[in-house]
C-alpha cells in the first residue's frame, strides 16, 4: 500500500507520480530557464513528449540534450520569441507535426522588470505588462478582434489543436 506522498506504507520510496503523463503532449515555454528546465525534464521522465522553446538558444538547447541524455522524448524551437505571433505559431505547429496533437500548455516563459514602484519608468512598466502579462495571458478571446487568423498568442494556436 502506498500514499500519494513518494513513500509507501511500509516506509520506502517509491518513483512519485510515475508515468502519470505517458503519451501526453506537453507544450512548455521558456524550457531554456530555471522552471521550464526543471519542468520540462520532470514531464518527459513522466512519459511526457515535451515540446520547449525559448529566446535564448544555448540553455534550450541544452535542456533538450538533458532530457534526451535520460531517455526523455523533447523536441524545442529556439529562438522563439513569443511576442511575435509568428512564432508562437511556429511552435505550435512543431508540437502538432511532430506528435500530432496538444494535452498540455504551459506558459512559463516571462520576463519580470523590478524596480520600487516610485522609480519604475514608462518603459519598464510597459515591458513587464508585456512581457509577464501578456505574454501568458493574452488573447483575441478577450479581445475585439476575435476572428480567424488573429491568433496572437500561444493559447490562440494551440486552441486549435485542442482535444476536448
Ligand atoms: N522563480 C521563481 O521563484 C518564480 C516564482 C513565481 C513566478 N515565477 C514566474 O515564472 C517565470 C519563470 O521563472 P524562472 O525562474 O524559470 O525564470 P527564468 O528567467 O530562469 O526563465 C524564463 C525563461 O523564459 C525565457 N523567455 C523570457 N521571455 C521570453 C520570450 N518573450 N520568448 C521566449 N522565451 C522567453 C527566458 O529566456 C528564460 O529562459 C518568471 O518569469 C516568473 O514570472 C517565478
């Protein structure tokens, strides 16, 4: 017997959550960073086809040759920048010609812009609603210009792929 904790009753461990994510197709975003690394090298020991992306190619690069090095399957496009909606259509294809489908979405990716609240200028307030904000959460749904081809964002793409 076992409890969900990554102990069993009798007091050994035990894999946690193993192959709760077997065949699923895992979208993550920012998999160069410390999150979407972690994330993304958890979901593929978890059975996951990670797909990853991030801006800075080096670090996603190497997240990729991590998880494959472990007998995980990630595929990741790099550089992408997800302020261009382009790419973030770039990436969604990606996930559905490599496995054909979307389970999951994560979107990680963001950039914080910190400053005291009474120094912080225009432009970085504007850049931490872009890129924290509306990097995330943005999307035509919420928007007047709700119409085909206006997707701007990842969620607008991968909403396509979407299996209910
Ligand atoms: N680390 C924490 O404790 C913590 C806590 C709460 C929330 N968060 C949120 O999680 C996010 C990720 O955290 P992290 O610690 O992994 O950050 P991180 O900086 O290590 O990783 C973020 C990754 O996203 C990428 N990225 C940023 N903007 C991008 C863009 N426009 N297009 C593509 N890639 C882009 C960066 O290149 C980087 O590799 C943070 O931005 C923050 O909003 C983090």
């Amino acid at each position: 017997m076992t409890s969900d904790l990554g102990v069993s009753t009798a007091g050994e461990p035990r894999p946690l959550m193993a192959g709760r994510l077997e065949g699923k197709v895992c979208v993550v975003t920012g998999t160069g960073g410390s999150i979407g690394r972690a994330t993304a090298l958890t979901f593929a020991r978890e059975g996951a086809f990670v797909v990853g992306c991030d801006v800075a190619v080096e670090p996603a690069e190497e997240t990729v040759e991590m998880a494959r090095a472990e007998g995980g399957r990630m595929v990741s496009l790099q550089p992408c920048r997800l302020s261009d909606p382009a790419d973030c259509g770039r990436l969604v294809e990606l996930a559905v010609s490599e496995f054909g489908q979307i389970d999951v979405l994560f979107n990680l990716a963001a950039a914080a812009y910190f400053n005291r609240l009474e120094d912080i200028s225009d432009e970085e307030w504007d850049s931490a609603r872009r890129n924290e904000v509306d990097l995330v959460a943005r999307s035509p749904a919420s928007g007047d210009d709700a119409s085909p081809g206006s997707e701007r964002s990842c969620n607008d793409h991968a909403e396509r792929f979407r299996r209910n």
